[in-house]
C-alpha cells in the first residue's frame, strides 16, 4: 500500500514539474514575440547609395544627423512619386521613414535605410489629393548593431500636389 501511494504521488510530482515547465515556457516565448513585434524591419531595397555633394551641410554638433526638407511636391493622381529620403553618411544607426499628410493618414513607410543611403521614389499607399498639404517625416532611428529603437523625429513640411 505504501508503495502505490508513492507512486501516485511521483506521478503528481512529475505532471506538476511538466505543467510549471510547460507554462514558464509559453511565457517566455511569448514575451519574445511581444518584445520582437514591431521589429519587422528590414533593409530598404531601394535605398542606394546617395551623393550629398550638393546638400548644406549640418554644424559638427554630436548626435544623429537629420535632414531638412523645403515644400516637397507630388503628381496629382499618382501613387509613384519622387523624394529623397536620406540617412545621412555621418549617422551610426539605421533610419526608418514614414511619410503622413494631413490627418495623420500614412502613405508611406520604409524599411531600414543605412547611413549614407537614399530612397528616392516610393509607391503611396494612395494618391494625394490636389491641392496644398501639410506633409509629416517620421524618421524612426534604430541602432545599427541590436536594431534597438532609439530617438524619432518628426520633420514638418509643405506638400503640394498637383
């Protein structure tokens, strides 16, 4: 009698180390997941490399380099446009660009762009329309090696479609 009730209670034991097991494992891969999505970024394929020659260029202040943008225009009824989305060579971290007008609509985003790269035409997820436009620059900035987000900008300016 003795024996079986040993037994059973190895057994018990044994199914409760596997669910405590079972469980820390699902919360651990999951905090994973949670902490990984949002990380989906990967290299732009159209950034190419850029010659700045022609761009003023920034003071010798420390930090990460911006760039600035006048009133941008784009073609009425069309989703291709051209922009010069640059990560300045200077930068040690990736840039993430994310084109919005107006009332926040994005229209678009971009995937990694390395220092001292440019995309300089992108596909909108929906054509502008007509007229005058404010147009907001996200530029989200992860370091080059753990991908770890680090400070954004936002850079407002004119945008006429027409």
């Amino acid at each position: 009698m003795k024996k079986s009730k040993y037994i059973v209670l190895g057994i018990i034991i044994t199914v409760g180390l596997a669910l405590a097991i079972g469980i820390l494992w699902h919360v651990f891969h999951t905090q994973e997941e949670n902490n990984n999505a949002g990380m989906s970024y990967q290299l732009d394929e159209n950034a190419e490399e850029w010659d700045a020659s022609g761009v003023t260029p920034q003071d010798d202040t420390s930090g990460i380099k911006i760039p600035g943008y006048g009133t941008i225009y784009f073609a009425s009824g069309s989703r291709e446009q051209s922009i010069t989305l640059y990560n300045p060579k200077e930068n040690t971290c990736y840039f993430v660009f994310s084109l919005s007008i107006d009332d926040d609509t994005v229209l678009y985003e971009s995937g990694y762009v390395e220092p001292g790269k440019a995309i300089s035409e992108v596909k909108l997820s929906e054509a502008p329309q007509a007229g005058e436009h404010t147009l907001y620059i996200t530029i989200s900035t992860y370091d080059l090696e753990t991908e770890m987000a680090l400070n954004n900008a936002v850079v407002k300016c004119d945008l006429q479609v027409g």
